[in-house]
C-alpha cells in the first residue's frame, strides 16, 4: 500500500471507526494471528527468563526482523500485557549489538520492586514463548571510542549499560576501561560475566565496592586522574561524581534508571487549573491541569487516536518522554522519566512532552 493510499484509509478510519488509523481498528482482528502485534510498536518473543538473585530477573528477547539494531547503553520501552492492563517501563539493554545482529537476541537484567506496580507481576507474566512489545533504541549513553581512559561509574542495577558496553567494546579497546561497581555487601549483579571479562581482557579492571568497606564514590574517583567518566545508579551516585567532575572540569556522561528529583519549589500536589506547556510531536501548547490531555487535544482540533474516553480500550496510549502527569482515577502521580500513558485519564501536573 502507498503511502497515499495509506493516508486515505486513515481517514476513512477516522471518519467512520473513529480511530487514528485502520491500522489501529483492525488491531484486535490483526493479534488473533500476531499476538502482541500493535500499530507503532514492534514485537518480541520471550526466549528464556532466569533468576540472578532473588529480586533479579534475566530476560533474553528474540525481536522481530524490522526492529532497528541498538547501540551498547540504549534502552527500550518493554509493554507486557497483565490482567487485560497494559503495563510499560524503560529498561537498559544489557547485551550487545553483534549478539542482536548475529544470534537475534537481547537481554534485559530487570531488578523487582517489591513496592512497585510493574516488576513484580514480571515473575508471573514473563515465560517463554510469550510475545510482547519493544519500543525502538533509545537514548545516548553510548560509548565514546574517540575518548582514552574510561572511567565506568556503576551503582547497583546501574551496570546494564556497562555490562553491554563492555561486551561490545573491550575486543577493540586500546586504552584502560576500569569499573568501580557499588552496591550493597554481597548484591552485586553479573559478578561472573565481570570477572570473565577482566581474566580476558588486559585493559580492563573492575572493583566491587560497598560503602561500608570502601566509602562514597568520591573517595575513589581522585585515583583516576585524566579519565572520561561515564556514571549509571541511584541519584545520590550520580549527584557525587556529577560534583566530583565539575569541580575538576572533567566530562561525565550519565544516565538515570530513577528520575531526577524535581525541583522542590514545584508543587505537585496541586491541580488548580494553572496552564503548564505540553509538548506533542515536538508541538507546544499551553494546558490547564484540571481537564484530561485528550480533551486539551479535542478542544484545540489535534487529531490523535482515542476511543473509550473512560481508560478502557488504550487506543488513546502515547508515550510520555518526560514530565510528571496524575491519573484521573486514582491521583497517582507518574514518575517524571519515560513511559507509556492514556490520554484520556492523565492530567498535565508539570510540563510534558509527548510522542505519538
């Protein structure tokens, strides 16, 4: 079909089925033939799922064909389906992209919040054979092959990144990589896989720490004079070494497997119909935050895909790359990071962008 003629059928869709595209109608007909096929997303199946400690999953994926290959440090957007609700969360690819390109397999290194509405259905819902959806590659914390002596800064389940950075760059590695990996006394993840990795590789060491034994990061960051840290973990890791590089002029890339705290003079618990900006598909507009988003898009003729109105048929589902939005129904607040939400049941409570 041209994109023409693609172009056409949508709105012929949105005319008589009121949906965003036919793709998007035909959905529930087109799974019962592709499990998990959705319109937007890519497919997966699941390969094996193991247990690396006990609040620590390994998930091993075979994405479909057309899924585009990923570089070692980006994240995807995993959505199960649990009890009829869709559920998503981003997590770190922890495997390379040669093992994507020449065995078709990624693997996810999952730690369980037992606090949390995601992780600790995973047990549950994720066994072999079961197709699920992936988003495309995101993000930037990638490796830096131009750059010397790497300093890889890792907190807890903050080694996903590294550990797919190390696999993909230490056969090529012309400089020292060395890894200080902090967690708690006898919780670190892949001690193994790091270690057969430092017994084969001369350019790389790694340290197990605790703080503990060994203090706070900073402590440690002074013996590596001259060297690009990279740092994955809790915000109170990051926040050390981001200290420790701008006070010595050093660069330090990052990433975040938590938000980043929002700052303190923002009031998220009121919703008293101020206008905050939402950014769509690179789009802005002002917003109040007393009505649903869907409605803010209705009232000011964006088209986006919608159906129910009530929660329900998830047709109105689009992924929120940052900013903190409330569910009608409940008054949870989100997490300021990257995840899928509804429409017609989120409030804005912070600036927001969105992408459908």
């Amino acid at each position: 079909m041209t994109s023409k003629q693609t172009s056409w059928m949508n709105k012929l869709s949105r005319l008589v089925f009121h949906h965003q595209s036919i793709k998007g109608y035909l959905e529930p007909v087109i799974q019962v033939f592709k499990p998990a096929w959705r319109d937007g997303a890519f497919r997966a199946k699941v390969i094996a799922v193991s247990e690396l400690s006990e609040q620590v999953l390994a998930v091993e994926l075979k994405p479909e064909a057309k899924w585009p290959l990923h570089l070692a440090g980006q994240h995807i957007l995993l959505t199960v389906e649990n009890n009829g609700r869709l559920m998503s969360r981003t997590f770190t690819i922890a495997s390379s992209s040669e093992q994507a390109l020449h065995q078709g397999i990624i693997r996810l290194v999952i730690k369980q919040n037992a606090l949390g509405a995601f992780t600790p259905a995973l047990n549950s819902v994720l066994k072999p054979n079961l197709w699920l959806n992936i988003s495309r590659p995101m993000g930037d914390f990638t490796f830096d092959a131009n750059l010397q002596n790497h300093l890889f800064v890792a907190g807890g389940s903050g080694i996903t990144p590294f550990i797919a950075k190390l696999h993909e760059h230490l056969p090529r590695a012309k400089s020292p990589i060395t890894l200080l990996y902090f967690a708690k006394p006898h919780q670190h993840l892949l001690v193994d896989e790091l270690m057969t990795l430092a017994d084969h590789y001369p350019y790389f060491n790694v340290k197990f720490l605790n703080r503990v034994e060994h203090g706070d990061v900073s402590g440690q960051l002074s013996d590596y004079p001259n060297h690009h840290i990279s740092v994955c973990g809790p915000q109170s890791l990051y926040q050390q070494v981001a200290s420790y590089c701008e006070q010595n002029d050093i660069g330090c890339a990052s990433e975040h497997f938590a938000p980043l705290a929002w700052p303190s003079s923002t009031n998220i618990n009121d919703s008293d119909g101020e206008q905050v900006e939402v950014k769509h598909n690179g789009k802005a507009l002002l917003v109040d935050q007393a009505q649903s988003l869907l409605m803010h898009f209705k009232q000011k003729g964006i088209q986006v895909n919608s159906g129910c109105g009530m929660g329900i048929c998830h047709q109105c589902q689009c992924t929120k790359r940052r900013g903190i939005v409330r569910d009608m129904r409940t008054g949870k607040l989100s997490d300021m990071g990257e995840e899928l939400i509804q429409l017609c049941i989120s409030q804005a409570v912070t600036e927001v962008e969105l992408e459908s």
